[in-house]
C-alpha cells in the first residue's frame, strides 16, 4: 500500500501546487485591474486637480446659450434640434472697465438667497427635462469708455485691484455654490479677461483651486479667440479649454460653404497644438454667427451695435458658416464641443424668419445645427 501510494500523492501535491499558483495569478490580475479602473474611473476630491484618461472619448457637447425663462414647452424643440447641453448666464456688473467693484445682487441677503433658489429651481427643470447644463456667469460693464469691455479690464492701483479681485471672487463663488447644488454638469470660471488671464495667472489659479473645494464638476474658462486662449497658462487646472470661438473666416460677403472651410484652416493646428500641450480637450464655449452676409467676415459684432449700415439679410451665410464648422472642426479628435449663441425662449415668429440677429431659429441655419448635432 505504501508503495502504491507514493506516486499518488506526488501526483497530488503537485496538482495542488499547480492551482494554488493559478490561484495566486488570477488574484494578482484582478487586483491590478482594480487598480487601473480606480485610477482612471474613481470619483477625485473636490480639493484635487481631477485625473485625466488620455484615452477615453467624451460624446461631443451639443449645447446652445438659451435665455429667456424655460419651461416645459420650451424642451420639445431643443430636443428636436438635437440638443444635449443648455447654457444659462447669470450676470455681473461693473461700471467701466478700470471700476474696482464688481456687483452681482440688489437688496438685503433674503432677496439675494430667493434669486440664487430661482436659479436652482431653473437648473433643476432644465436637468429633470434630461437635458445637461452648462451654466456661465458673465461680467457685464455698463457705461464702457471709448469702446472698452471686459478684455481691457485693468486697475490702476494695487488697492483697486484688491477690491476687483475680491469682488469677483464673491461674484464667482456665489454662482459655483448655486451650480453644486442644482448639480449643474459644467461651471465656467470667466469669460474673455484678456488681460487678467495673462497678466494674473495666480489669481486664476487660487480662484480654481477654491471653487474646487464647492464645486465638483467639470471647470473652463471662456478665453477669447484673440490674443487669449494661447497665452493662458492655467489650462493644465481646468477640465477643458474653453474658447469663444468668433474667428474670422472670410473676407467677402455671401461666401460659400468651401471658402468659410478654408478659413478654419488657418486655426486648427494652433488648437490642436494647445490641445496637446496641455493634455485637454478645446471647448467652443460660445460660437455663433449673425444672419447677415458679412457675418463669416468678423462674427463678433453685434446686429444690436457697430454692424455696417448696409448689412444685407442673408440665412443663407448664417447656414453656410455653420455647415463649414461641422465640415471641419466638429470631426477634430482634440474638440469637446461646441455651446451656440444664442437662443430665445417664446420667440415669436415675426421675430425669426426676417431678422439679422445671431438667433437660428426658424431659419436654414437651425436646420444645419440639428442635422450637425443628429
């Protein structure tokens, strides 16, 4: 018996050996993949720069500024346009553009925490509709000198600045508090300091580093397409790169699909090498055209002032500039997506069809974006 037994146990020591050693293999593989999805898929603190995975592929933002108050009749068209993202702007206010004081309330704090609870409840019908938020505070001066705005915003002492610095800071606090707890998707930081962007990168830095500690979605900064977006160098802090996308594309009137295409190509390898440097998706955080036939030509001004007396109505360059966006930018790997300006709630027909305003509604050029957007 002895001698019988001898082989058989080897046989089954061995195989023991065997599944212990596959044992050990297999738990030390699914501790490795553990590892890997907690690096690149586990929630961050709020008061941590949040984990980027180079590889993973975000669905394109489909969003559009509407302003206005939205309610339920309002979400069916949005829908039906293809529309995933709403842009809501809350508003800032200061006197010029070198005033120390950025004010964003009227009245006692009971007045102020009815405003914000307005705001909320707004976020929160907007998102129960299914829809993702995007919500933008903007600076807005009131009395600008010499056509001044908020790209020129200096002060002309270390006090003044001080003030400025502080105020905005409430301003923009305020407004992150209000996105976190109607758990708005998306909060932006400022929009189009040229100036201070560059001139106080660590203001902007501690700025993004507090809103983290209230806020924990994703971050940008609206940079402008002019002498900004480039020079910024706290990108690497933020969650994407926003820009407000009102490059020039054309130098005649009425141009054609084609020849708008051809003057995005003078911009895409600077986005694309912003991108790269610092390891972040581009985000149109505002781009939208006029429906007028020099629209392609400078898209930034406004149909309300400096628009040339002899504008001419044209749906037809308003679609063709965003026909050539699809044709070319939305289909960059390094693009996150873009946020339309601008839509309007209960705008009446007679309102649509016929003006030069940036809206797209009722025009070829809705038709383009929702097609762009399907």
């Amino acid at each position: 018996m002895k001698i019988n037994d001898t082989p058989r146990l080897r046989i089954t020591l061995i195989l023991s050996a065997v599944l212990l050693f596959f044992l050990f293999v297999f738990a030390q593989r699914i501790k490795t993949k553990e590892l890997f999805a907690s690096k690149w898929n586990a929630p961050t603190e709020s008061n941590k720069e949040p984990l980027h995975n180079p590889f993973a592929t975000e669905p394109k933002q489909k969003g559009a500024h509407v302003f206005g108050y939205l309610d339920s009749t309002d979400f069916q068209t949005l829908r039906q346009n293809n529309l995933e993202w709403i842009t809501l702007v809350a508003w800032g206010f200061q006197k010029d553009f070198d005033s120390p004081i950025v004010t964003h309330h009227d009245g006692d704090s009971l007045h102020i925490q009815q405003h914000d609870s307005s705001w909320v409840r707004q976020i929160g019908l907007v998102r129960a509709a299914g829809f993702k938020v995007f919500f933008k505070p903007h600076l807005w001066i009131d009395s600008p000198t010499d056509g001044k705005w908020r790209a020129d915003i200096v002060q002309a002492s270390p006090e003044n600045w001080e003030l400025w610095a502080s105020s905005y800071r409430n301003f923009i606090i305020r407004y992150a508090k209000v996105a976190e707890q109607a758990h708005a998707e998306m909060y932006c930081i400022g929009a189009e300091f040229s100036r201070l962007s560059s001139e106080k990168p660590e203001y902007w830095k501690t700025l993004i580093h507090d809103i983290r500690q209230i806020y924990s979605g994703k971050l940008t900064y609206a940079a402008n397409w002019y002498d900004e977006y480039e020079k910024i160098t706290f990108w690497s802090d933020l969650d994407y790169i926003g820009v407000q996308a009102y490059f020039p594309l054309a130098k005649n009137r009425n141009p054609s699909v084609e020849q708008i295409a051809a003057g995005w190509n003078n911009y895409l390898p600077a986005l694309e090498s912003i991108s790269k440097k610092y390891n972040r998706q581009i985000l149109f955080t505002e781009m939208g055209y006029k429906s007028t036939s020099e629209s392609a030509i400078e898209p930034w001004h406004w149909i309300e002032k400096n628009t040339p007396s002899d504008s001419l109505l044209s749906l037809e360059t308003q679609a063709n500039c965003y026909q050539a966006f699809f044709n070319t930018v939305w289909q960059q790997e390094w693009f996150a997506g873009v946020h339309i300006w601008q839509l309007r709630t209960k705008l009446k027909r007679k309102h649509r069809e016929n003006n030069m305003d940036f809206t797209p509604q009722g025009k070829p050029a809705e038709l383009v974006i929702a097609k762009g957007f399907e």
